[in-house]
C-alpha cells in the first residue's frame, strides 16, 4: 500500500487523542466545503477509545447539527444488544455530544441480514440523493486475519462490485451473528478512509497488509485502496513494531 500514510503513536490513548484530533480537522474541512460531514463508524475496542476522546474534546465549534453518522458495518442484532456497534457508538459518544438523533442512521435488524442490508442501502441511496455514496470519512478497524469491517477472508462479499452494502454470514470472530457490511466498491468512493490499529498481536497482519500485496480474497484490508481519497492507518507502537 504505497499510497497509505502511516501515522505511529507512542499509546492507544495517545492514538486515540490523534486520531480525535484529525477527525475533528477533516469535519471541519467538509462542513466548510459543502455544509457537513458524513462519516461511517466502525465498531471494536479501538474505535471506542477514540470516541470517548471525541466526546471529551467535544464543543460547540465542532458544529455537529453538520454531522451525519454511518456505520461501516454491523452486527444483525437488535440496536440495543451489547453485541451492536450502533450501541457501542451510543454509550461512548453518541449520547454525550451535540449530533442530532434523527442524523443518526442506524442498522435496523431485519427478517433475515440480506434484507437489513437492502434496507440501509435504500437510505444511502435517500440520504445522497441516488448519487454515488461518497463519505467524507470511513473508519475501519483491522483483524488479526485481514478482515476489514465485516468483509472476512473468503467471503462472498468480497466479490461485490456493485451493492454498497450486503449482508454475510459470520466471520471467525463471536458472536456468531450474521452481519451487514459496507463493500470494497463503496469503501473506496470514501474522501477519507482511516484504519485504527493497536496492539502487538496486530504487528503481524499491519506489516502483511502495507508490505506484502496481499489479494484482497485472503486479506480484505488489503482491497481498501480509495479511488480519489486518502488513506491513513493510525498505529499504536506495539502494531508498527513489525
């Protein structure tokens, strides 16, 4: 990935307070630019480190009545299980921070994941007008085994070229849930894409996805190359250790 940027930090708290701190400059630059900001969050134990920083550093300039927020994928289970990003995002900023509920677009649980995917597709397509969905910003985390959002190594997701969103069964990691994810196409129409990384147990897979030109079928990390936009990977030390 020659085209990524590698951002080091000596902590998980002190990556946290870099990566607020550019999310904060990035919403700023699109609300002066088109009048909002559009972003996809993504769920795990790193995101939300990053979302409290967010929350804390919050203020009246971050203009959030301009924020729209995604979510780059999702656990098919109900917006108030434990198990749900929506909610994670809910308990560590969502509820503590000016952004209106209603400008909150959430995965709602469906018969069966195809169909709650079907159905989020349907709002992007409302929120931008049946124009290409392109996010100002998609955060992403990264899985010891490549897997990027809910596209796992193998899975039929991964061949998608034209759906934004589908639903796929269960990755290796629990629960075992069906989930609802954003696709490689609609990733890559992103301004921005960041992929927050920490831990030495990642080193391994952070040092296959920059280094060693992996297919995205074996590592779909490695299929996230935005079209037009930047990509960052903000790392912790012990993840850059590799």
């Amino acid at each position: 990935m020659s085209n990524a940027r590698k951002i080091i930090s000596p902590t998980p708290e002190k990556m946290a307070e870099t990566v607020a701190a550019a999310i904060f400059e990035l919403a700023r630059a699109a609300i002066a630019a088109r009048g909002q900001f559009v972003i996809a969050l993504a769920g795990g134990s790193t995101p939300a480190q990053t979302y409290a920083v967010l929350a804390r550093e919050w203020t009246p300039s971050a203009a959030g009545a301009q924020w729209f927020v995604f979510f780059s994928d999702e656990r098919h289970v109900p917006t108030g299980d434990p198990a749900s990003n929506y909610a994670m995002a809910q308990r560590c900023l969502l509820s503590r921070v000016s952004i209106p509920a209603e400008q909150v677009y959430a995965v709602r649980p469906n018969a069966t994941a195809a169909l709650a995917a079907a159905a989020y597709q349907a709002q992007l397509k409302d929120f931008f007008g049946g124009a290409a969905p392109i996010f100002d910003l998609i955060l992403l985390g990264l899985g010891e085994d490549g897997h990027t959002a809910s596209l796992f190594p193998g899975a039929a997701a991964l061949a998608e070229t034209t759906a934004g969103v589908v639903g796929t069964p269960p990755g290796r990691l629990p629960p075992p849930v069906d989930r609802i994810t954003f696709t490689l196409p609609l990733i890559n129409l992103s301004r921005a894409v960041f992929f927050l990384v920490c831990g030495a147990g990642k080193a391994g897979i952070v040092r296959t996805v920059l280094q060693a030109n992996p297919a995205p079928v074996d590592c779909p990390a490695a299929g996230v190359q935005p079209r037009h936009g930047i990509l960052r990977f903000y790392l912790d030390q012990a993840a850059a250790s590799g």
